[in-house]
C-alpha cells in the first residue's frame, strides 16, 4: 500500500503538469490569434472577450503545471520544495505572453480593413492594458531572488512610547508587508482581470470617450480608497508595557478579550526568501491587530515589545475557531489553517521562524 500510494500521487502530479503545458499552449494560440481581430469589426468585441479569457487559460494553466510540478517533488520529510526559478520562469512565461498578445493586437490595427479614422476603443484599450501588465509582470521574473535571512538579532532601537506609557508594536508603517500586493504572480492576474472589464465595459456598452475616462476615474478611485482603507486598518498597534491590554486606533482591549491569533507570511511560498511574518490577534468583539514578527527576513520586533507581546499573549483567551460543523474543534486546524493556538502563537512570538524553518500554518 505505500508504494502504491506515492505511484499514484506521482501519475496524478504527471497528469497536472500535462493538463496545464496543454492548456497554458492552447489559450496561448488561441488569445494571440483573437489580438490580431480585436480591431477588425465586426469581430471586435467577441474577439476581445476571446483574448480575455485566453489570458485567464494561461494563467491557469501555468498554475496547474507548477502546483502539479511541486507536488512531484515532495520530499521523504512531506516538505514541498518549492523554487525561486519556477516562480521567475512562470513570471517571464506569462509576461511574454502578455506583450505577444498586446503586439499582435496592435498588428490587427495595421492591416488591411480596419477604419483608422474609427479608432477602435477596445483595441487600443487591449493594448495598453496588456502591454503594461506583461511589463510588470516580465519584470517581476526578471528581480534578482534574495538570499535566505536566519538573522537572530533583535532591534537595538528602543520602542516609541507614547505620554500613557504605551508602546507601538514594531517600527513605523503599516503592519502588512507591500510586498504581498506586488511580488505575487498571482496578484498580478487579479488585478489584471478589472483592468480588462475597464476596456471591455464602455464597449461592450457601447460608451463614449467621456464614459470611458469616467470609467476608468471610477476604477483609479476605488483603488486608491480601498488602498488607504487597507493602510489605515494596518497602522501598527499599541501594547501596555506589562502587556495587560492592546490598544488599536482608538479602541483599546484586555488580553482577555483576545480571543485568536493567525500568522501570514508574505510571500506565501514554503521556500520563500526573506519572509516576512505578521501576526493577527483578533478580539471577541471584532476587529483585529496586526503585527510584525519579521520583516523582510529579519526580526521587527525589540526585547521590549516582544516581553509585552508574550505577557499579552499569555493572559489572553486564544484557541482555535470553532466551525459550526465541527463544536469539538476536533478539525479546526483543518477548517482554519493559519490559526494558531496559544501555545503555537507563544512560541513564535519568543522565535519566530526565520527563512527555510518550519511554520505552525498551511503556507502554500
């Protein structure tokens, strides 16, 4: 039975990688031949819808291949062993994709048939949003992998404290680590898809300019709120030096109201290089904190804030959430995987783990 059992895991990670070879070559073909008829009406809107989800065929195939390709390099110790290459050949795959795409469109303009006088919205539309996606994206594959950090020095610098007595949990800046939103592959793809709808919609509805530079102003805007929504939730917390309460914004909560704790480390890979750590503290009547164990490999937290952390820790209610279907907790750490419990989240608030050591969390 244990031979069979890695055999068919084997077949199975072979298939995955087939599937998505065939699927990124197919979309690719068939999204490139779209771009050259976007401009050409009346196949112009069918032909850009076409090109969009062909775009979504690649990525999702080069997400198959690699998620089937880790999964057939599990270790003896089950340690998936993810690497830096695969992630900057994906990137540069689905980059390049991306300006052939954005190339071949603007050939479709400079062919025979096409009304240059009309100025085909939606093409000059694919072509820019996909231009400048696959830049982005190319250059994401193309930055320099940074080395492993196991640094055990803690910051020398004493904490702010405010005229309460209060100190501010971690350097200045938001909580969560910038690098989430722009190093990740997969982030690149989501935000590509609204980008596309922008040129598609004024279209599709048949929209003037006026519609068109309304639409994107509507599209920037709500960005840029959720943004600094996003950045005013993540101001760093504030802890009682004795760490008997936590203080975010302008609420402040006893530890014993802290009910849960989960860790996210950013990037997301098993493997990744200089990992940050931020640790959420949630309370039982909502709203949550977020932290810095490590930033950028490298701890973010000084002595000082690290006994408060533990004291708070220490005197807070953390277990792990309970799912309607599960009222003995006997799956939680199934049903919620990057929830910690009070023992877990003592230990990584004392060491949090550096570059290359294991997490208490499902990390990819």
């Amino acid at each position: 039975m244990s031979a069979v059992a890695p055999r068919a895991g084997e077949e199975r990670s072979a298939r995955a990688r087939i599937v998505g070879i065939a699927l990124m070559v197919a979309s690719a073909v068939v999204a490139v031949v779209a771009a050259i008829f976007v401009a050409r009406p009346p196949w112009g809107v069918p032909a850009a819808v076409v090109l969009a989800l062909g775009a979504v065929g690649v990525a999702a195939g080069l997400l198959l291949q690699r998620r089937g390709a880790a999964r057939a390099e599990v270790s003896h110790d089950g340690i998936v062993r993810w690497t830096a290459v695969r992630e900057r050949r994906a990137a540069l795959l689905y980059g390049g994709f991306l300006l052939v795409a954005s190339a071949a469109t603007g050939v479709g303009l400079l062919l025979p048939g096409v009304d240059s006088e009309l100025m085909p919205a939606h093409a000059w539309a694919m072509i820019g949003v996909l231009g400048v996606c696959g830049a982005v994206v190319l250059g994401l594959g193309l930055l320099r992998t940074p080395a492993a950090v196991t640094a055990r020095e803690r910051p020398t610098e004493e904490p702010v404290v405010d005229a309460a007595g209060w100190m501010r949990l971690g350097p200045r800046g938001p909580a969560l680590d910038p690098r989430a939103l722009t190093s990740s592959l997969f982030a690149v793809q989501l935000a590509q898809a609204p980008l596309l709808l922008v040129g598609l919609l004024p279209v599709v509805l048949d929209l003037g300019p006026s519609a068109v530079v309304a639409a994107i102003a509507v599209a920037v805007l709500t960005v840029v709120t959720v943004t600094l929504v996003v950045a005013r939730r993540a101001r760093p917390a504030w802890i009682a030096p004795d760490g008997s309460a936590i203080r975010q914004g302008s609420r402040t909560v006893p530890a014993a109201e802290v009910a849960w704790a989960s860790l996210s480390p950013m990037p997301l890979a098993p493997d990744a290089t200089a990992r940050s750590l931020a640790l959420a503290l949630g309370f039982q009547r909502r709203g949550r904190a977020t932290m810095h164990l490590r930033r950028r490999g490298r701890l973010a937290l000084s002595e000082r804030e690290t006994v408060a952390l533990l004291a708070l820790v220490e005197r807070s209610s953390i277990e792990l959430p309970h799912d309607a279907h599960d009222p003995t907790g006997r799956f939680s750490k199934s049903f919620h995987p990057n929830h910690l419990t009070k023992a877990e989240a003592l230990a990584v608030v004392a060491h949090p783990p550096g570059d290359g050591e294991a997490l208490p969390i499902a990390s990819g």
